[in-house]
C-alpha cells in the first residue's frame, strides 16, 4: 500500500507541474512528459530511497513479530484478528517515520515550473527575472512567405490595345519577411525583406506581343490557332514598412508583460521598390513554340504601396503601382493593381 502512495505521488508531482506549465500560457514549445528538472529529479529519487530503506526495515521488523505470533498457534480468527493489528501498527509507524523526512512538495513542485519554463534551473528570484526578461522580449525574426495576387492594369486615361486584349494577369511571390517589435509590449513593429515576383500578362483574342522595325512593343493578330500567350517578367523587391498588432499583452510571471508580436490580428502598410530581373514573351501555338528573353519595354523600375491583413500566418493584401508597367509611350499610363493571399512560415 505505501509503494502505490509513493508511485501516485510522484505521479502527481510530474502532473502538477506540468498543469502549472499549461495553464500559465506562455506558448512554449511543447516538451515532453521526461523533461524533469535534474535537481527535482534527484530530490524526488533521494526521497524515494529513503522511504524504501524506512520499508524495509520496517518491515523485517514486523516479518519478525509474525513469526513469534504464528509460533503462538491461536486460533484462525484471533491470529487473523493480531496479525491486523500488528500491519496497522507498523502502518503507523511507516507513516510517522515517512513525514518526519520534512519533504517540501510545493518547493519541489515550483523548481519544476520554473525548469519546464526556462529549461533551466533557477535559485533567486533576481536569476528568474532576468531569464523571463531574457526569454520574452522584443520579436525580431525573418520568416519566408509566399503570396498569389490577381493583377489588372489600371489607365485613367483612354485604353490602349493592351487594355483592350489583356486577358488572366497574375503575380506570383516568395521571399522572406523581416519584423522587428520597437518594443516588448509595443502593437508596433517594423516590416522588410525580400522579395522575387513574377508577373504575368496574358493576352486574348489571339493576340501577341510583337516588336516592329525599331524594336518598339505592340500587339500584333496570330494567324492561326493560338494556345498560349503572355508576358512574364521577374522582379527582386524590396518592402518597407510599419505593422500594427491587436493581440493583447500576455502575463509572464514576475510583473513582466509581452505582446505575442507574431500572432493574432495585425494590420500593415508599407512601400516597395523593386529593379527588372528578365522579360519572357512565350507563344505557343499552330507550328510555334517560342519563348524569347529580351527587352520589351517592361519598366526596369517598380515602386508602389501595399496594405496587409494578417491573421497568424495567413493575409490578404492589396498591392498598387506608383509606375508605369512599360516604359517611355509603350502602352502608357497602365499601372498593376493586385489583390492577393499570402501564407507567412
């Protein structure tokens, strides 16, 4: 009976300190079941060998008083009836013997929350603080993203050809994002990174981008069955900006608070600016299968403004020119506007 009280009670000082680590929510990576402070784990076996001596000395010393009681040959109940007593009695003892080790429950309990928080033992408030201070403060981190945004080409002025046969256009995007928290509890927090995009121009009613005498740009009637035609151009870019994050301050312990700058609910705005990598014109068609790299009068220069709503790691977005599409007269005015999702990581 002892040995089972002595099996759930350390059962119940891994259970106890590990709801302790749960309930205070400081959305730690999870650990698992085995990781025990080294010194709670070494008082928890340096108390366990002491009550297992107290077991069996106790013990031989009861074994021994039932050897004299069987030499006594009494009576089934009446032996039965002293052997009872003879457990209690050294049951007591047990006990008595057992509390008066003074083992600090809640002492070792708190080393074990203290480890599971901190992966690190700690003996002065002052060494706790400053490993709090140390774990939770402000967020700089890189992560990659990846978006997909529809594209339209925005004219305040008259339409041009382009306007008029500009069929699917679609900007896909990958890189990496910067954040930087101005504070441990700051909403506010700067955005960068880098960027490669890849924006697509597809062209309908047969149409196809086609270079005159002197090299300028215009749509031009394939004859025949036309499969495939677009205008694909790359980009390295380069965002700047400011992040605002609605998830409230969270509680660390020691009248440290911080704000999980990462996660819930956050609203940015930032510019970009962005230089021309290469321009794909790709046909396919009747007898045609051609993709030409070269100059086709793509602006080599991109800046704009984005506005972005997270949630975790999931955003939408909205993403528009400052700059021409084409450079000099070549489709003048027409300016991207994109609308997108984007996944964070």
């Amino acid at each position: 009976m002892i040995k089972k009280f002595i099996v759930m009670g350390f059962v119940c000082l891994l259970s106890v300190s590990a709801y302790s680590q749960r309930t205070l929510g400081f959305n730690l990576p999870s650990k698992e079941d085995t990781d025990v402070s080294p010194i709670v784990k070494e008082k928890v076996e340096e108390y366990a060998t002491k009550i297992n001596g107290i077991i069996q000395e106790e013990k031989k010393l009861m074994e021994a008083e039932l050897l004299v009681l069987q030499s006594k040959d009494l009576e089934k109940n009446e032996f039965n009836k002293q052997k009872a007593a003879i457990a209690d009695r050294f049951s007591e003892k047990i006990d008595q013997r057992i509390e008066a080790l003074g083992f600090d429950l809640d002492m070792v309990i708190q080393k074990q929350v203290r480890y599971s928080l901190l992966n690190s033992d700690v003996t002065s408030k002052e060494e706790l603080k400053a490993k709090l201070l140390k774990k939770f403060r402000a967020t700089k981190s890189m992560e990659g993203y990846v978006s997909y945004g529809v594209m339209t080409l925005t004219n305040n002025l008259s339409d041009n050809d382009l306007d008029r046969n500009l069929g699917y256009a679609n900007n896909l995007e990958f890189g990496f994002k910067f954040n930087y928290q101005f504070s441990r509890t700051s909403p506010w927090g700067l955005i960068s990174g880098v960027g490669f995009s890849w924006r697509t121009l597809r062209l309908d009613n047969n149409m196809v981008f086609a270079k005159d005498a002197n090299a300028n740009i215009h749509l031009a009637k394939f004859e025949g069955n036309l499969d495939k035609s677009k205008l694909r151009t790359g980009y390295i870019i380069i965002p700047l900006g400011l992040q605002y994050n609605f998830s409230k301050l969270k509680n660390a312990g020691m009248d440290i608070q911080y704000r999980d700058y990462n996660k819930g609910f956050k609203v940015g705005a930032n510019m970009y600016g962005g230089i021309r990598m290469s321009s794909n014109n790709i046909i396919k068609g009747d007898d045609l299968n051609s993709r030409n790299r070269g100059n086709y009068q793509v602006n080599p220069f991109v800046y704009g403004a984005q506005v972005t709503l997270s949630y975790n790691e999931f955003s939408i977005f909205v993403k528009k020119d400052f700059s021409n599409f084409f450079k000099d007269n070549t489709f003048s005015n027409d300016k991207a506007l994109i609308f997108g999702v984007g996944l964070w990581w």
